[in-house]
C-alpha cells in the first residue's frame, strides 16, 4: 500500500479530475496523506502562462517531499515539454481525464478495495458530469487538450449525486467544461432535466451549477433553475468581453445585446458572477470601456479577471497586442467595479436571514452564493441560519 497526496490547480472540473483520481486511489486500498507520502498527484493547469509555471512550481515542491509525483490534467496535457528539467521521480500523464485515474492507479499497482466509501470532501461535492469543449473560441487551449464535448450517462451521475449525498455532502455542484452541452441521447436528458432530477435528489440541501455558457441559459433552463427548489440562487455565465467586435474577434458565439437579454430574467432573484478576459489583442480603451458598462448593466458581482495570455496551437497565439502594464490597469479597474457590486449585494442582506453552508471555521456561502462569516464554533458541514449585521470586505457578518 502507498501514501498519496492529491492537488490540483485551476477550475472546478480540474478539480473533479483530481477528485475521481483520490477516489480510485482510495479505492484501490492506499492512504491518503496530507505530509510528506509516496505519492502525490499534481492535476496541472494551462489556462495562462502562470498557471503552467504555477503547476510546475508545485509538481517541483511535491517531488521534494514525495517518492514520486504524476503531473496530471491539462498543463501535462498542453505542455509537457514545460515539466521537463524537474528530477526524475516526476512523472508527466499526458492523458485525457477519463484514462488518467487508471493509468495513475496501474503505475503505482492495485492493493484491494478497502476505503470505497471514504468521505472525501465534508460539505460540497463535485459533480462531474460533461467534459471537453467543441465550441473552438479563438483564445483557448481547453478543446486542444480535453477534447470535443462528451457526455456522462444521466444515471451514473444521478447515482453519483444520491452516493454524494449519502455520503454527507449538503451541496452538490455540477460541473463541466461546457456544461450546457449536456446530452444523454439515449435516455432523453438534457441540462434542464438533469437539473430537475439531480436538485429532486432526497437529502440534497442545495444543487449549483459551475459554470454556464450564455448560449444555453434559455427559458427551458432558467424554468428549471427557477423551479427547482434546491437550486441555490447563483450563476456564474462567463462574459470574456462586453464589446462584440472583441467577442467577434474571439469567435464567442453571442452579442453584448444578447448577453444583458439572457440574463434579464434571472438579474433580480438570481447573484449573476462571470469571467472576463481583459488584454485580449484588439481591445481598445473603447471596448474596455463596453465591457464595463455590459458589466454593470448584466447586475454582475463577483468577477473572475483573467489578463489575456496566448495559448500555444490557439488561433491568437502568436498575437498579444496590449502591453502589460494596459492589462495590470483594466484589471484594476475591473476588480474595483466588481468589489464594489459585490459590497451592494451583500448590504442588501443587512437585517435579512439567510443560509449558510459552513465551509470552513467560521466561513461559508449563503444561497445565492455571498460568502459569510459566521461563528468560529459553527459546525463546519453544517447549514446554520443566520442575520446579516454588517459588511465587510471578506463578506457579510452574521448576527
Ligand atoms: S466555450 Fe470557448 S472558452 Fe469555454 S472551454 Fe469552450 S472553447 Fe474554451
């Protein structure tokens, strides 16, 4: 039997990936453990520049504490050349997320199934339920190392949520790189009935999904989301740009117009959150300036701020236009916007009661997803009532 450690860094389906390789790992009799062990398994991200020099830096931390160290997930699948150098007990898998759980576990070799029902994560589980991405936008690298979209069978992942579930999870949050994309042909599921039926699953507190295209959020789904009553009331709809002659140019499938008309119908019960890229190479001050009023005009809150990085075998890869200290500054003024939109929503709270879904010592997420901080004694796992009673700029503080 080994020792293992699991990491990841990225998104939330990097996330799942590390996830399914614990689980196997679990499953085949090794302990999981958070020093120094025989293993660790680093789930790699290439969505920037960074995030590969990030992924190696840590792939070179862990061999030093580790025996030896897969380097996983789409950094090794993007940029292996990138892990090269780093001493020899690392190892790059450079393999998609539905062989890499077996190839991981065969290398270091099976000891028998003893732990198949450990509990991994204590209050929210990730579901994955669709991966890669055949929407081909001219910035990312995500179809190049995932692949075209496919789709889990609507009853394994229902299975999985009701295992989850069984498990102790309270959140379930189900996750794909385009998750819209949903389909399980044969059994006649798309992501609105799956929403129904995951969110109608006994025990379930709170369903939420990670990520959304505007190019699904059509009346079907947001019937769904509206209707179903676990479904927390967030939204994360990733905008990249508020400026169509940048989302031309970056081939998103969507106008600026068509972006504020989606959303129209979930902007008053619904914590709208997005990603943005800023920098992208035929950004002007003009376009920038689009985006933050799409922004402001969409009710976001929380922005995910992304300084365009081009991406080896993209269409812009070999175009990066915008200096960088023009990126540092649109970021700035982004994040200042959208701390501040964030800081409204959560006065509105002021006085109201809500749930919260203790994640960590004294912290957790309200349903609309607003983080809270609450007593330091309360359970972490747990959901606890709470009243808002002031502001701060971590969150909103319970009575
Ligand atoms: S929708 Fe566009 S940005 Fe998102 S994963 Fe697919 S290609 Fe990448």
């Amino acid at each position: 039997m080994a020792t293992f450690s699991v990491g990841f860094l990225g998104c939330k389906v990097s996330h799942t990936d590390a996830h399914d390789v614990r689980e196997r790992l679990l499953h085949d009799g090794h302990f999981e453990h958070d020093g120094p062990a025989d293993v660790a398994v680093v789930n790699t991200c290439c969505v920037t520049n960074e995030a590969v020099a990030k992924s190696r830096k840590e792939a070179a931390r862990a061999a030093r504490t580790h025996g030896r160290v897969y380097v996983t997930g789409c950094g090794a699948n993007l940029a292996a050349d990138a892990f090269a150098g780093l001493p020899h007990n690392v190892i790059v898998v450079a393999r998609r997320s539905e062989e890499t759980p077996a190839f991981v576990a065969g290398d270091i070799g099976a000891i028998g199934c003893v732990q198949a029902d450990a509990r991994l994560d204590r209050v929210r589980a990730f579901v994955k339920v669709q991966d890669g991405c055949s929407f081909s936008c001219n910035f990312c690298v995500i179809p190049l190392v995932r692949g075209g979209s496919r789709s889990r069978v609507a009853e394994a992942v229902l299975a999985e949520i009701r295992r989850r579930v069984g498990q102790g999870h309270r959140e379930v949050v189900l996750t794909g790189i385009n998750l819209g994309c949903y389909r399980d042909r044969a059994a006649g599921y798309d992501l609105p009935r799956l929403v129904r039926e995951a969110g109608a699953t006994p025990g379930l507190a709170r369903l939420r999904l990670s990520s959304i295209e505007i190019n699904h959020v059509d009346e079907k789904l947001v019937s769904a989301l509206r209707e179903t009553p676990t479904v927390s009331r967030h939204l994360h709809v990733p905008l990249q740009s508020g400026d169509d002659g940048v989302l031309r140019a970056m081939a998103r499938r969507y106008t600026a117009a068509t972006y504020l008309r989606r959303l129209e119908p979930l902007r008053d019960e619904f914590n709208l959150t997005a990603d943005v890229i800023v920098g992208f190479p035929t950004e002007d001050e003009r376009a920038f300036d689009h985006t933050l009023r799409v922004v402001e005009r969409a009710g976001l809150t929380k922005i995910h701020v992304f300084p365009y990085s081009p991406r080896p075998g993209t269409v812009t890869a070999e175009q990066d236009a915008v200096p960088p200290q023009v990126k540092k500054e649109r970021g700035a003024r982004l994040r200042a916007a959208s701390d501040a939109a964030c800081l409204a929503r959560w006065r509105t709270k002021l006085g109201a009661d809500d749930t919260v879904l203790v994640d960590r010592p004294g912290r957790g997420y309200g349903d609309d997803y607003s983080p809270w901080l609450v007593a330091p004694a309360a359970p972490i796992g747990e959901l606890v009532r709470v009243r808002g009673a002031a502001v701060s700029e971590e969150g909103i503080l319970a009575a």
